[in-house]
C-alpha cells in the first residue's frame, strides 16, 4: 500500500474529502491521523502514542483490534464474504438469536444494517407501520443519525441545512421534563418516542431518577412506542449490558451499533419485538440492505457479544467506573476548571469552565497524550469513554493523563494550575 505523509493526507483532505473538518481541526492546532493502533492506543504518524477514550463514540468498545476480533475476522475471509442479503444464513441466524438472547423483555427479530442511523430509520419505519401513526418524538440535544428519518429525528439544525427537517412529524421536547413528554403524547398521534439512553452529542447528562421508566409508562398509557438508541450507551458501556436494563425499561425497538462492529466491520441492527415486527410477515422485503448483517460482520458481532458477557466483563467496568470516579472527584478538587463530572459505567462526561472548554480540552489532550473529543452539541463538555477492557493500572494512567491536560489548559487560559 501507498504510505502518504502526515502533511499529504492533510492537503488531499483538505483538497478532495473534507475541507470544513480539517479546517476546524487546524483551528484547534490539533489534527490527527491515525497511525499504528493496539488496545487503549493509537498512534498520530507524527509518532505521538494517544490514550483513546474517544474510541469513536463507542466503536473500539473493546480496544483497537481487539486479537480474538482480528483472528475471527481473518478466518471468516477464509470462507465468507458479505453474502447475499436477499438469503437468510447461518452467520445471520445466529447472531439473530444470540440479540435476541440477550437483549431486554420481549426483543426478538433483529433488521440488519450497515450504520446506526440506518438502525434507526428502520426503528422510525417500524413504529410507524406498527402504530398507524407519523409523528415522532425526540429530546433536544439528541443526535441519532445522519440518514434521513434519523437526522430529522435528532439533529434539528442540520437537518435544516440539508432541507431535510419535518417539523410537524418530528417534535423535540426538552430532556429530563417528564411534563413536556406527557403534553406530546397526549395528541393521541405519536407513533414513538426516540431517546438516547444517555445523550452523547449533548455531553452525557444523566437521566433523573424515574425519568426513563417514566417515559416508558407514557408510552404505554398513549399507545405510542420506545425506541431505545443504544448506539454509543450499549453492550456493556454503563456496566449493564444494556443502558436501558439499569432503569428497569423494556424497549419496543432496540438500537445497536457501532461496538457491535468490534472496529473492524461495519455492523448495526435494530431488535424488534414481537408485537411491533409484523411488517416482516407483510412485506418481506419493507427494508433491504446491502452491507447490512454482512456475513464477515455477523463473525465479527457475534464474537463482539461473547466477549461483553464473559464473566467477570461488566463488573470491571463498573470497578474501574468507580476508581475513575474517586480520581475525578479528586482532581475535580484540586482543579476547579473541571466543573462536573458526569459517569455512568465507562459513560463519562467532563464539564469544563469556559463556553468551549471541552474544545480546548481536547487540544490539550492531544498533547499529553490524551485522544478525547468534546460534545458537539455543548462545547463545555468533553466525552470521556475509556473502552470496556481498561483495567486499574490504566486507569490510573489515565487520570495522570488528564490532570496533565487540564494542567496544561488552565495554564493556557492564564488560570492558576493546582
């Protein structure tokens, strides 16, 4: 293969993939191009060895080519390639059974595709079919996507510029005001509520107690549906398997994705259940996809979901939550930049003092050693998602890591450094 150098994959992005990222990326100082990647790193190709816990809002779950991730997918290639989706398959099948093993309450098909935002089309269409109804509600501050129905169900201001938006058939209500969802499942036609377990986008504030079982029971009062966006709050990230699980709500429709690849194979689904899934009956092929439940990706995923429920897994995410969280509240106290910290599991966001101090963070960070990206939709937070096989000794180069970063932010910003 080509080896370019850091400077000529720069210029050709600029130059003919994606002129507006790099040019923001440049404004930070901080552009970085993946080299070598192992576990919790990658390396930038100028050398520098990062700390990931951005891991790509919850693809390298389980570290960058994880080995018995890369083994099963090189003995795939042996004998698949991503078939054909018309033909059901055993790889399917069992990756199919094994979602439905696992998954809360009643799920039971899965709908493969290639992309979250493609998973969450297919939960959109699904409710709709399933209800009778059009309109959806979602959150404010809630991002489920980049395809059609999912940006029109999350990202307002985007979905505007591409003249996508819906406003009547997709409301926004306010997160954690239980009020405001009652109010727009009272109208009698909303064929779904569409909610990320725990907003990303919005730096991962955490749902009030009651909150979501409380939109759950609404639901069900007003004959809509839940749609749980599990895409980044999934598979063992909050040290339930499932983020939903912790507050005691089963989802209509489950959405899975991006660690469902393990990092190496697109894979994405969204887990019916049995009472909302009767179009498959009716129309056998309401929804096709090409890529979606690759045969080589189904080798992948399976082994992805034996590895996130072996013994002794989740509970290391919820102690190594907990070191992370003592060594927070302590840097929190010596470093009063560090305004909030907000965890669930491995799911962490870090509130800043400054309008865009996750953005300077992640600055910082890059020159520390720390890979971390700030929450797009509030610039004061940074995502903090160390993968699902840190272990105590990582995390405790972690924290060093950080506390250098603020350290080196706050000294930035003129502020006194703890």
């Amino acid at each position: 293969m080509q080896q370019l150098s850091k400077d000529a994959i720069l210029e050709g992005a600029a130059r003919s993939l994606c002129p507006g990222r790099i040019a923001a990326f440049r404004a930070l100082s901080t552009v970085p191009v993946m080299g070598r990647r192992e576990g919790h790193y990658f390396w930038d190709l100028d050398g520098r060895r990062l700390f990931d816990v951005h891991i790509n809002g919850g693809t390298f779950n389980l570290g960058h080519r994880h080995p018995e991730l890369v083994t099963t997918l090189r003995e795939a290639l042996e004998t698949y390639d991503i078939g054909n989706h018309h033909f059901p398959s055993a790889e399917r099948v069992q990756l199919a059974e094994a979602l439905a093993a696992c998954t809360p309450g009643d799920l039971r098909f899965s709908v493969f595709t290639a992309s979250g935002g493609e998973a969450v089309d297919v939960a959109i269409k699904t409710a709709r079919r399933a209800t009778g109804r059009r309109r959806i509600v979602s959150l404010v501050g809630s991002f489920h996507g980049h395809t059609g129905l999912s940006q029109a169900a999350g990202d307002v201001e985007n979905a505007a510029f591409f003249a996508s938006d819906e406003p009547g058939e997709f409301v926004q209500v306010p997160w954690g005001d239980l009020d405001a969802v009652r109010e727009a499942l009272s109208s009698g036609d909303v064929a779904a509520v569409l909610l990320e377990t725990i907003p990303a986008t919005s730096g991962f504030p955490m749902p009030p107690p009651g909150y979501l079982s409380g939109i759950k029971s609404l639901c069900e009062e007003h004959g809509s549906l839940y749609l749980a966006d599990e895409v980044q709050t999934g598979l063992g990230r909050t040290g339930w398997l499932w983020a939903v699980e912790g507050h005691g709500v089963e989802p209509d429709v489950l959405i899975t994705g991006k660690g469902l690849s393990g990092g190496l194979y697109p894979m994405a689904a969204a887990v019916l259940s049995e009472r909302v899934a009767g179009w498959l009956e009716e129309r056998g092929w309401g929804h096709v996809s090409t890529f979606g439940g690759s045969e080589l990706g189904c080798c992948v995923a399976r082994k992805v979901l034996e590895i996130v429920q072996r013994p002794g897994v989740l509970e290391n995410a919820r102690d190594c939550s907990e070191i992370l969280g003592a060594g927070l509240a302590e840097i929190q106290e010596r470093r009063p930049f560090l305004k909030e910290v907000r965890r669930s599991g491995l799911v962490i966001g870090l509130r800043f003092d400054h309008p865009v101090g996750g953005m300077l963070m992640t600055a910082a960070g890059f020159e520390s050693g720390l890979w971390a990206f700030f929450a797009g939709f509030d610039r004061r937070v940074l995502q903090f998602k160390p993968d699902l096989l840190v272990d105590p000794e990582a995390c405790g180069e972690l924290l060093g890591l950080l506390d250098d970063a603020i350290d080196r932010c706050s000294r930035s910003l003129g502020r006194e450094a703890a």
